[in-house]
C-alpha cells in the first residue's frame, strides 16, 4: 500500500502535465503553432516517458524477479530515452529564446519549419542512440536474486554518456541563460519610456523567466546526475545516499517547474487551459481542472484521516479534516450548480433546491469550521506550554 501511495501524487501530477500538453497540442491557434510551444510539447512529452517509466523502475522492478528478468531492460531503454530527450530539448528551448531575443524584431518565428524539424529529429536520433547500450547488455548486475543495475562494463559506459550529455547542457544552458538575460537588459534599455512597448517588454520578460526556470531546474538535475555518475569513490556513502534520496525531488522540480511558470505568466495558456474563452466542449471535458484538484485535496484528507500517528490526532488537524470535508461537499455542489443550467420545472423542484441547500450547508460549515480553528489556534498561544 505504502507503494502506491508514493505513486499517486506523481500520478496526479503527470495527468495534470498530460491535460495541459493535450490542451496546448489540440489548440488551433497560431500562437501555439510557435517554435517555443513545438519545442516545449516535444519535450515534455519526453519528460513525461522518463518520469512514468522511472516510476515503474523504482516502484515495482525491485519487488518481484520476474518484474526484473523481462521489463528492467525495456524500462531503463525508455527511461534513458526520456531523459536525454528532455535534456536536449530544453537546451534547444534556451537556443531558441537567444536567438528570438538577439534581434530586433522578437518574433517567435525565429527558427524555418526546417530547422525545427532536423532539431526534432536530432533530438529523437541521439536519444534513441543512448539507450544502445542497454539494450546490449547480456549480463546485470544481481542483489538478491534480483536485477539492480546492467553489466558493470555497461553501466561504465552509460555514465559516461550520461556525464558527456549533461556537461554539453550545463554548459549550453549556463551560456545561453547569460547571453539571453543580457539581451533582456538590452531590451528594457532600449524601449524604456515608450509606452506602447510595455507589452513587448512583459512578454518577452515572462517568456525569459519561464525559460530560465525550465533550464536552471534541470541544471540542478543535470549537476546531480554528474556530481553522481562520476565516480562513486569519490564521495561517501552518506553523501551518495543523500544525493539518491534527493533525485526524486530534483527530478519534479525540473519536470513540474517550466509548465507551472508557463500557466502562472500566460495568459493564453490559462485561457487555453481553463476554458475561459466560449467552446464547443461537454461540462465532462470543462470538469478536468476541478475534479483534478478536488481528488488532490480528497487524497490529503484520505492521507491524514488514516494515519495511525498521534500527530493527526490533535484538535487542529481533527476541525481541519471535518471542515475539509465540508468543504469538498460544498465545493463539488458549487460546481454541479454553476455548470448545469435548470432545464425544467421538475429538474428546479427536485434537483436545484436540494443543490442550493446543500451549497449553503456547506458553505456555512467551512466557515464555522474556519472560526473553530482560529479560536482554537489563539487558545494555544496564549499558553505558556503552548499545548495542542
């Protein structure tokens, strides 16, 4: 159980990734039709096979032999697939935003179709090439009758890859993140006191930074991995230890971070994402963005409801989950309210009523709760033993 529990917030926010890469992807608007918005789908798409693969390596290969002897091979090839997409993919972005930075005119469409398709296919060509030596590996490295890791001479030659790959990155990026920030400054210097260039400066400001986030994160991931491929001699099995502990922190960060700035300084994106312009859609398709983050608070309140720890005992966490509760029942009233319309008569008699009464119990609810927990939260204080 506690396996799957690790599971599900990564599997939350994968699903979360793919919706928003459908949205964008399926969009006939000419903004999305960019080099950025090609370079950015391709490669969260890669971002996406590393991180549901990994998941599958870490949390299910270890358990059973047969699991390992038929799928750990397939599953690394895959995974390794992923992550150098990926990697390539983001160096490619900050190449991009250089080159769309250091002229005059902005414009997006800074690269010929051209060009983006050999960078599409480079990118697929090499990622594909790395994983060879996986696949000719004949022999594995065995702990407890269990495959851990390829044949000492291959995995040698992986990490070599690997460091050879993220080196280039971190170099790339460091470079092309330098260059564009001074290309910004430039920008700002140049179109200062113009009012009708504010906009050009706020787009291209929130595009750097979107950019930036996605190449600095992955810069973390990238010195990580080489910091850990290296040599193992050279640190202590605490420091290696600690470094294993991180990476699946270090590999979220790089993966979530860039499409979260994109939907926080987009105003496209989140129109795209959220259906705030009229569509010709279903209310199942225009729920996703709810029922997501209705299932995200119903599996926190699941978490700590069943804890067994005296922690989550406590009153606070006691008003929390009740008014939690009350709020998931008012929150999923609320939206069945405000997306169905009344149709008739008998739908308003039977159906609106009920709705509109559970909405204000619900609503109401949350509020005593809320008032509890702030009174219960100064009686705390005001003891000097500041007791629970």
């Amino acid at each position: 159980m506690d396996k799957w529990a690790e599971v599900i917030p990564d599997t939350i926010l994968v699903i979360l990734f793919i919706y928003m890469l459908f949205r964008l992807a399926t969009s006939s608007e000419a903004y999305f039709k960019t080099p950025f918005y090609v370079l950015f789908l391709t490669t969260d798409m890669y971002s996406i096979i590393s991180i549901l693969t990994y998941l599958i390596i870490v949390q299910f290969l270890q358990l059973d032999k047969t699991w390992s002897e038929y799928i750990y091979k397939a599953s690394l090839a895959v995974t390794t697939f992923g992550a150098i997409g990926s990697t390539i993919g983001k160096a490619f972005i900050a190449i991009h935003r250089y080159f769309v930075m250091r002229t005059n005119d902005f414009s997006e469409k800074k690269f010929p179709t051209k060009v983006i398709w050999g960078m599409l296919f480079s990118q697929f060509v090499i990622s594909v090439a790395v994983t060879t030596p996986v696949w000719l590996s004949s022999t594995f490295t065995m702990k407890n009758d269990v495959i851990v890791n390829l044949s000492k001479e291959n995995t040698v030659i992986m990490k070599a890859i690997s460091v050879i790959v993220y080196i280039a990155y971190i170099l790339c990026n460091s470079i092309c993140t330098m260059l564009t920030s001074r290309e910004l400054i430039r920008l700002r210097q140049m179109l200062e006191g113009k009012s009708s260039s504010t906009a050009i400066i706020a787009q291209q400001r929130n595009m750097f930074i979107v950019v930036s986030v996605c190449s600095i994160t992955h810069l973390i991931k990238a010195i990580q991995q080489v910091i850990f491929d290296i040599n193992e001699n050279l640190f202590t099995i605490t420091i290696r230890l600690t470094i294993s502990i991180q990476y699946p922190l270090v590999n979220g960060l790089a993966s979530y971070a860039a499409p979260l700035c994109l939907v926080i300084f987009s105003s496209k994106v989140r129109a795209r994402l959220f259906f705030r312009k009229p569509a010709k859609h279903t209310h199942s398709i225009t729920a996703v963005s709810d029922i997501v983050l209705v299932t995200l608070y119903t599996y926190l309140l699941i978490r700590l409801a069943t804890s067994s720890d005296r922690y989550f005992k406590k009153p606070f966490y006691t008003f929390f989950k009740s008014t939690g509760q009350i709020e998931l029942f008012d929150s999923v009233v609320a939206y069945r309210s405000g997306v169905y319309s009344i149709t008739s008569v008998v739908s308003f008699i039977f159906i609106e009523q009920f709705s509109y009464a559970a909405n204000v119990f619900g609503a109401s609810g949350a509020t005593f709760g809320k008032a509890f927990i702030a009174i219960h939260r100064y009686f705390v204080m005001r003891n000097r033993d500041f007791t629970e």
